[in-house]
C-alpha cells in the first residue's frame, strides 16, 4: 500500500495538470486529445480513486476520521486514554 502512495505523490501534479487540460473547452482539440493520451500513459496506480486512506496505527481502512488519519477504534482508545487532547468522555 505504501506503494501506490507514494507513486500517487509522484504523479499527482501532472495529473492534475493534464486533467485540466483536458476538461478546459476553450483550447484547441489538439492539445486536449494530446494531452488525453498523456494521460492514459500514467502508470494506473497514480490516480486519486485507487488512493485509499489507511489508519497510520493499524492500517485499518474502514471507518476513518481523516482529519486525524485514525480509525474509529483508535480515535476511542486514544481519547479515552487522554493521548488526544480536546476529547471527552460524553457520560
């Protein structure tokens, strides 16, 4: 899995740039239809839809907060531990 990331990380400017030129109408065909291939040519792995996000503790993917990269069950144990500072027990 690290993998695919970091070959994402590698790619994703130019994906990014080349999806934008091929989404803008107002170039010429050309450009767009070369820029089209360009992007087919990237390795699959670099695009964002098989990026999938992992908890950084135990690589768990379902059920995660992103803004803190955790699982739900880290996010509780951490939490409860007093690790995670801003948490609460609710009851």
């Amino acid at each position: 899995m690290k993998k695919k990331q970091s070959l994402f990380l590698k790619y994703e400017r130019t994906r990014k740039i080349l999806k934008t030129i091929v989404m803008n109408s107002t170039l010429p065909h050309q450009l767009r239809e070369k820029a089209q291939t360009e992007l087919n040519q990237l390795p699959r792995d670099t695009s964002i839809v098989r990026h999938k996000n992992l908890c950084i503790l135990t690589g768990r993917s379902k059920s995660l907060f992103s803004g803190y990269k955790l699982s739900r069950l880290m996010l509780q144990k951490l939490s409860r531990d007093g690790m995670l500072t801003g948490f609460r027990k609710s009851s």
